[in-house]
C-alpha cells in the first residue's frame, strides 16, 4: 500500500490534504504538526507530533513509516513576521526543508513541496514557471532558497507555487477571505489595496493538484492558482458580493497607505496552463472558489 505522510496537517492545506486523502482505502496517511494534537478526531485520522525544523525526529519518523510521498504543507507563512524573524524563518522555510529531503532521499520517497509568488519582484507578472525569480523580502528569499533545496537534493519531487491561499480551516490563521468576510460580518469598514494583483487559490484546487501531480508522477515546478488575476480590492468585493453583505464597506487605498512591514509583488500573478494541461483540472476562478467557501461555511454551520 502507498504510504502518505502530510507535514503541517493542522494549518490551511494541510488540514485539506487529510481530508481529501483519508478517505481514500488505497493510502495510508499519516499527518503530522508541530502542536502535540491534531485539529480533527484522532480516532478517525493518524496523528502523531511531528517539528520538521528538528533532523533527528523527521529521520527517524521517516525511516520508520517509509513514506512513497512527502506532502509539505509547513512553513512560516506570515510575510511580515518573516520579515523581523529571520531566524526561525530561514529554519523552518529552508532547514526543515533540508530535513525532509534528506530523509526522503533515503527512503526513496517523492518530495511535494509548496512555494509561492513571492519568489518574484512583481514588475511583470503574471509568471510562467521558467521566469526569473527576485524575491523583495525575507519570506521570497526563504521559499526561492528552500525550491533550490529540493531542486539540488537528487529527490523524485514537485514544486508547487501558489498565491493567495484562500478558504476554510478549524482554527487557521485567518486568511485574507475570511479576514475581509470577519470584517464585513460585523459592519466594519475595510481599507484594501487596489495596486497589488495576483490570482487568489481555493485551498481545495491547491490540494487536489498536489494530489494528481502524486498520482500521475510528474516532476518539475507547477504552478497552481485560480484561474483569473483581479486586485485585492476587486477580490474583496467579490467577497461581498457573493456572500450578500455591503461593498461600500471596502474602501479602495494604495500600498503605500499601508506601510505594510515586508514588500509586496505588485503586479504578480502565475500562469497555470501547464497544471491545467498536464493533470487535467481547470482550476476555478476567484468568485467560484468563494461559492464552494460559501458552501462549506454553511455546511459547517448546520453540523
Ligand atoms: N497562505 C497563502 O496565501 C500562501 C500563498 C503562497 C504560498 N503558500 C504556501 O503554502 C503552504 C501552506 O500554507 P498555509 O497557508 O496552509 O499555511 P498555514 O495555515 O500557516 O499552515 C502551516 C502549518 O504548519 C505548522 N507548522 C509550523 N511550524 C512547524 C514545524 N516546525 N513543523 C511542523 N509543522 C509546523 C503550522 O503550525 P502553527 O500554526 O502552530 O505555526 C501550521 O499548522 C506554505 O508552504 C506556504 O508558504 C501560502
């Protein structure tokens, strides 16, 4: 039987992947974390505590559980934070990452691990994958070097590099869509940027393509976004829209209003034709990925 092990099982994809895989009789999973316990019933999903930034443990669990495919879904995602921690940043976006592909390495396991648009300066998006990286801050250069890791390591692996990482989770870190929903839900205002674009993801095409590039075997560096480039102002008012509250809450400002802590890629965006070909999936666009969140916050209500 094929062996799945899931690293950061309790952040925003990687609670994605265990639901998406644990169902599936032809894998066993095994989903790991940094916190001692896992965020859904551990009689249903195996769990075990697992610090990737720590050599020994992740070579000891690997060597035992012999995985077929490391999911990475760890990292210190908070841009800003990344920016003044520089340390814990570099340990865990870059060591951990070490770690993991010397472990696989030795059990001869594939590597699929997760990047970003930040990579890239922003200048001329949207981005093929061959373009030229140029990160602008911390959280870039950790992820650019953390790719070069895993592209020296001699590992069966994919790269996948997305942006704007959107939907729902027990206890995440709340991401921009239901930073913006908690905001408009309560009747405040909002000031978003209309100058930074990008292609917001629905966490579920995020894990799915992870899943087919697993399946299929492919190698190489992938990007997988949703399907349109819109700015932040332009999602956020999908947001309203779709989820029936008031627009005139959201108020169109510029980068520079923000004086936001790490530099952002302004004109940003990635490319996704070649995912959409290679495995077959047409990811969805911002505003549908906000009707399958909207389902999901209503299921989750009535249960
Ligand atoms: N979110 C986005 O918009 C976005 C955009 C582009 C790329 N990405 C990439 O997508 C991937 C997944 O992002 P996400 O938003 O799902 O992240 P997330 O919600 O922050 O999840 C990361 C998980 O990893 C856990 N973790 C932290 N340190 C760990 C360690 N030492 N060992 C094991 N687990 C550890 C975190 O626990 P704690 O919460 O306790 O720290 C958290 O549960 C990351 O590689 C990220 O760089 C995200």
């Amino acid at each position: 039987m094929k062996r799945i092990l899931i690293c950061g099982s309790n952040g925003l994809l990687g609670q994605r992947l265990s639901l998406l895989l644990s169902t599936r009789t032809e894998y066993e999973v095994l989903n790991t974390s940094i916190e001692r316990t896992f965020v859904f019933d551990d009689k249903l999903f195996d769990y075990t505590q697992l610090d990737i930034t720590s050599r020994s443990d992740v070579k000891s669990l690997i060597s035992s559980f012999q995985p077929t495919v490391i999911f990475n879904a760890a990292a210190a995602t908070n841009v800003d934070w990344c920016e003044t921690h520089r340390e814990e940043t570099w340990k865990l976006n870059v060591v951990a990452v070490e770690n993991l592909a010397e472990a696989a390495r030795r059990v001869n396991a594939k590597l699929i691990h997760v990047s970003t648009d930040y990579i890239f300066d922003g200048k001329a998006g949207p981005y093929t994958e061959t373009a030229q990286p140029n990160p602008l801050g911390y959280y870039g250069k950790s992820k650019l070097a953390s790719e070069n890791v895993v592209l020296s390591a001699n590992i069966n692996y994919a790269i996948v590099r997305t942006m704007v990482l959107f939907g729902y989770g027990i206890n995440v870190k709340p991401n921009f869509a239901l930073w913006v929903l908690q905001n408009l839900r309560q009747g405040n205002r909002i000031r978003v940027v209309d100058d930074q674009q990008g292609n917001a993801t629905y966490v579920g095409d995020l894990a799915i393509a992870m899943i087919k590039l697993f399946e299929l075997d492919k190698v190489g560096v992938y990007n997988v976004a949703g399907r349109d480039i819109l700015s932040r102002y332009d999602f956020a008012v999908q947001i309203a829209e779709v989820f029936g509250f008031d627009p005139s809450l959201i108020q169109r400002i510029k980068s520079s209003e923000l004086q936001q802590t790490a530099p952002r890629p302004m004109k940003s965006g990635l490319i996704v034709e070649k995912a959409e070909r290679e495995l077959g999936i047409r990811f969805h666009t911002a505003r549908e990925g906000l009707l399958k969140l909207k389902q999901e916050l209503e299921d989750c209500q009535k249960n």
